[in-house]
C-alpha cells in the first residue's frame, strides 16, 4: 500500500519533534560493511551505530564518578 504524502508530512513532523540527526561519513564500501555486519546481529544500521555508540560511552565511563 503506498504511503501518503499527509503520512510522509506526518512521520517527518513527528521525527523532527522526538529525534536528533547526523551525518556520519565513511570511506566508500564502509557502509556495505556496516549494514552485513549489523543484519547479522538482527539490526539495522542505525541500531548498530547507536548501540556502538552507547556501548562505547558506557565502557569509556566506567569507574568515571562523574559520568
């Protein structure tokens, strides 16, 4: 079933409300990389890099009393 342009409004209303957004840059064929590596986990490149980067805060915060 195609998406509305009213849902396409909706959902881009609703993102720009609840979500940040970034530009990551990879050298080409990273992204290949990236998105077969996260299928394998069951997730989609944006939950890798997002589970990444919170793993990653979480270990670099370790024993840190102020984080």
């Amino acid at each position: 079933m195609p998406v509305s342009k009213a849902q396409l409004k909706a959902k881009a209303k609703y993102e720009k409300a609840n979500y940040d957004q970034f530009r990551i840059i990879v050298k080409k064929g990273k992204k290949e990389t990236l998105k077969a590596h996260a299928a394998t986990k069951g997730e989609s490149l944006n939950g890798f890099v997002n589970r990444a980067i919170d793993e990653t805060i979480t270990r670099d915060n370790k024993g840190d009393i102020n984080a």
